[in-house]
C-alpha cells in the first residue's frame, strides 16, 4: 500500500534523526516558529496541499529538542535523538 502520507525525507544530524512525512505536512510553518535554534526552513518537497514542507537547513544546528514535532499539528515531524 502505497500512498503520499508515507513519502518522508529524513536527516541524520548531530543529535538526532529528522523525519518528515510530507504526505502529512501541510505548510502552517509552527515548526520553524518554534524551533530555538531557527534550523527549519522551507524545503522544495511540496506537502499534501501542493505547499512547501520543511527541513532543517543547517543539520548540524539542530540540537533534537524535539520543539518542531511537538506543535506539529498533523504529527507530520518525528525526532529521534541518538545517545
């Protein structure tokens, strides 16, 4: 089964793994208000209403605080952190 909610783009940082599932993203932008360190910007990947997703510009500002998955409102960010 394969549908756009499934597409993702992932990157490996420092601290963490960021997924995004573009398929669920819809473009609101909270993430990158809420982001501390103002490591997310908007990607060239087009979400589920055809508007840009995002992704962490510099990978290696982004600390894993998790700040951008929590205020996703569509659960569209996960942040792993590693050890």
């Amino acid at each position: 089964m394969t549908t756009s909610a499934y597409k993702m783009l992932q990157v490996d940082t420092k601290k963490a793994v960021f997924t995004l599932f573009t398929g669920l993203c819809k473009g609101c932008g909270l993430c990158t208000q809420k982001c501390p360190v103002k490591t997310l910007d908007w990607s060239e990947t087009l979400g589920v209403y055809g508007t840009p997703a995002v992704q962490p510009k510099n990978a290696d500002d982004c600390t894993g605080c998790g700040m951008c998955a929590m205020v996703c409102p569509d659960c569209a960010i996960t942040i792993e952190r590693k050890k």
